[in-house]
C-alpha cells in the first residue's frame, strides 16, 4: 500500500490516521455522501424492479393478481411493506457504496482566519 501525502502541506499520512499530523487536516476515507445518496437510489430503484418483476410472473402464473384491491384492509400492509423494502434496499445500497470506496481518501483542512 502507497503511503499518502497530505495534499495541503504533503506531509506522510500513515495508515489509519484520522488527522493530517502536518497541518491538522481531517483525513476522510470511504465514499462521499452523493455517491452513498446515488448507489442507494439504484439500489431502491433495483428493488422495486425486480418487485414488479416478480408480481408480474406470479400474476401471470397465477391468472390473477397477487395484490388486494386497494380499497381492502391488506392493501395499506403492502403498500407499507413496499415502502420499508425501498428503504431496506436503499441503506443497503449505501452500505456497498462505502465498502467499494473504502480506500478512497479525501483531506479536508478547515483554514481559520484571524
Ligand atoms: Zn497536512
């Protein structure tokens, strides 16, 4: 593994640092937000895919839809369950993102003036 240099003041950082001992800059290692909010809304939109995916060959399978009518007390059940399936895929979207970026680095240096 290549040793990092701070790009603010290119000190060496070693492994595991959290702080840039040179310059005191936050060392930040994983994916950014964005790309955790955007691997998360694929994952979401993946679920809810194959979902439909899966209703649409059991309804064929079947000859008849596998949902209540949405005027049935089931139909709020599924609809939450929906909801808590999107979720699920989205945290876990999220949780792939930083595993895949984990060894991407970033430094932030707050610079404070007087
Ligand atoms: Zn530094």
């Amino acid at each position: 593994m290549k040793a990092l240099a701070c790009p603010h003041c290119q000190t060496p950082v070693s492994d595991g640092a959290r702080v840039c001992s040179g310059c005191g800059a936050e060392v930040v290692r994983g994916a950014t937000r964005r790309e955790r909010f955007f691997t998360g809304a694929v994952f979401a939109v993946a679920a809810f895919l194959i979902l439909t995916v899966v209703l649409r060959m059991f309804q064929i399978e079947r000859g008849s839809l596998l949902l209540p009518s949405p005027k049935s007390d089931g139909a709020l059940f599924i609809f939450l369950g929906l909801i808590g399936l999107l979720v699920f895929a989205y945290i876990i979207g999220k949780r792939v993102a930083h595993f895949l970026r984990r060894s991407q680095v970033r430094f932030y240096r707050v610079y404070r003036h007087q």
